[in-house]
C-alpha cells in the first residue's frame, strides 16, 4: 500500500478502507514533536496525497472516515472536538489504548478550550498557537500515562503499533511511519506492531 491509488480494502471488521487508518497513522508524522492530537485537515492532507490520482475515492474514503470518527466506530482512534463550522479544524485522539467513557469526559472536558480559542477568532490562530501547543501537550502526556508509557513518543508509537494491530495495516506503511519517527524525533525502538 503505497502512496498511490490502490483498490479500496476493508478492514477484516468491515468498518473502514485501511486507507484511512493509514492517512491517520501517517498524520502523525507531520507535527513539530510528538504528539496523540491531530487536526482532522492534516489527516485530509495525508489522504489526499495518497490518492492524488482519483478525486472521487480520495472524498468517498475521507466521507467514510469522518462518518467513523463522528460516530465513535473506530478503535483507539476518537473524535475529541468537532468543529460546526469546518471539520478540518476537529481534533482527533489516536491513543495507544482504548479509553474508556470516565477518560473521554476528561479529554472532551480539555479539548473544549480549543474551541474557544477558535471561536476568539479564525483569524487569530496563530496568536494562540501555544496555548494551542499546550492542550496538546497536556492531554497526549495523560494519555500516555493512561497507557503505562514513558513518554509521548513511546504513546505516539505505541499508538501506530495498536493501529497497525487492530486494522491490519500494510507492514511497509507501518516501517515508513517508524522510519520517518526515527528520523523526525530521534525515538528509535523499533515498532510494536
């Protein structure tokens, strides 16, 4: 499964094109450290660059997509903020284990303030990028210590390897992503999955 077009493959619970599991895990790699939170155009942004051939499947799969994340179909993967306005600015979870209901309240309870700092103002994200940064940092380190890890980047890979596991990835994607993490953020242990 490289980055070009392929036939659309289900995954063995028929929920969703690995594709797009692929594109979620792959998003990770395009932040500035580790991190389990991730805007849902940078998920986009993935898929689209692997089906850059065929507009028509690139929509179908992100619909389908986003319809999963919408109603909580997909393991270890959650929707922690839906924006009314544009779901590329939703934020998404990827965590190394599956969270229960109490641990979804706490987070949905901390990614509410990203929603205030978008309704300040569209226009002045950037001027709230820290803030952005440490929302981010602090619920991926509560995740990670929900999952017994170390660190953000032992969750962040030990998120890849439950993807992996859970969705039967392709085995080269699943070395591209702890490749390019080895090289992007220096954690090297090779993968989980």
């Amino acid at each position: 499964m490289g980055m070009g077009v392929v036939p659309s493959e289900v995954t063995q619970a028929g929920q969703i094109d690995r594709r797009a599991i692929t594109a979620v895990m792959h998003a990770l790699l395009y932040t500035k450290e580790p991190t389990l939170i991730i805007e849902y155009k940078v998920v986009k942004t993935t898929l689209a660059l692997m089906l850059v051939d065929d507009y028509d499947e690139y929509k179908k799969v992100d619909e389908e997509l986003h319809n999963a994340l919408v109603n909580r179909r997909l393991k270890y993967v959650y929707l922690i903020y839906k924006d009314d306005d544009y779901d590329g600015f939703d934020l998404i979870l990827i965590s190394p284990i599956e969270l229960n209901n109490d641990q979804l309240a706490i987070i949905s309870s901390e990614a509410r303030l990203y929603g205030s700092i978008l309704q300040d103002s569209y226009l002045r994200l950037a001027e709230n990028a820290e803030l952005y940064r440490t929302l981010e940092r602090t619920i991926s380190a509560l995740v990670a210590k929900w999952a017994g890890k170390d660190s953000v980047a032992d969750a962040v890979l030990g998120a890849a390897a439950a993807l992996a596991r859970e969705y039967g990835l392709d085995a080269k994607d699943v070395k591209y992503f702890y490749d390019v993490f080895c090289l992007r953020f220096g954690v090297c242990r090779g993968g989980e999955a």
